[in-house]
C-alpha cells in the first residue's frame, strides 16, 4: 500500500470520533513523544544508559510505526499528501546531494 492509502485508512478510522485529529500542537507533542521512545530504545540498545533490570522490552518497529502514524495524522489534518512530498523530497536529496558522499565501487562482471 503507498502513503495515500495510509492516509485514507487513518482517516476513515478517525472519522468515526467527534473529533478526528488532535489539535496541531497535540499532534507534535505525540511525534516528540513517540521520537524520545525510539530514543530510549536506541541510547539502550547502543548508548551508554542500561536498561534497568525491571524495565518492559519495547520494540523498535512498533515506535517507529506510531511515528509514522502520528506524522499521518498531521499530514490528513493539514491537507499534505504524503506520496508527493516524499517524492519531492527525494527528488530534492538526490540532485543536492549527488556527489557529497563516496559510493561503493562496485566490481564489473
């Protein structure tokens, strides 16, 4: 499925509720929210904080999933589609960035 239909998926859902989409603000604090998860894991995983012995094990793919979710949110209350802005900004990376970091060489066969 592309982003559009993520997009209308999300939306239909949250149609159902009186008030579909959160405030802007409120969408952002869940993103930072969502994000400082995805950071824990990681600064656990390869930082220099340990996991506490009785702490829950959260899984990296399901943070990153609600980030992905709430950037959705934003994007359906704003009016953005996310298939073009993606693609613009790939686009984007590709011609500004063409040159700036060695490739691999790979061997001819």
């Amino acid at each position: 499925m592309n982003l559009k239909g993520y997009q209308k998926q999300v939306d239909d859902e949250l149609q159902a509720y009186e008030k579909p989409y959160w405030h802007q603000l409120s969408q952002l604090a869940r993103i930072i929210e969502e994000v400082g998860e995805v950071s824990r894991i990681l600064n656990h995983k390869y930082g220099d904080k340990p996991k506490k012995a009785d702490e829950e094990h959260e899984d990296l793919a399901d943070e990153l999933a609600d980030i992905i979710y709430s950037i959705i949110c934003v994007a359906n209350s704003e009016g953005i589609d996310l298939d073009a802005a993606l693609e613009n900004s790939i686009a984007k990376l590709e011609s500004r960035d063409k040159g700036r970091f060695k490739k691999k060489h790979f061997l001819k066969k």
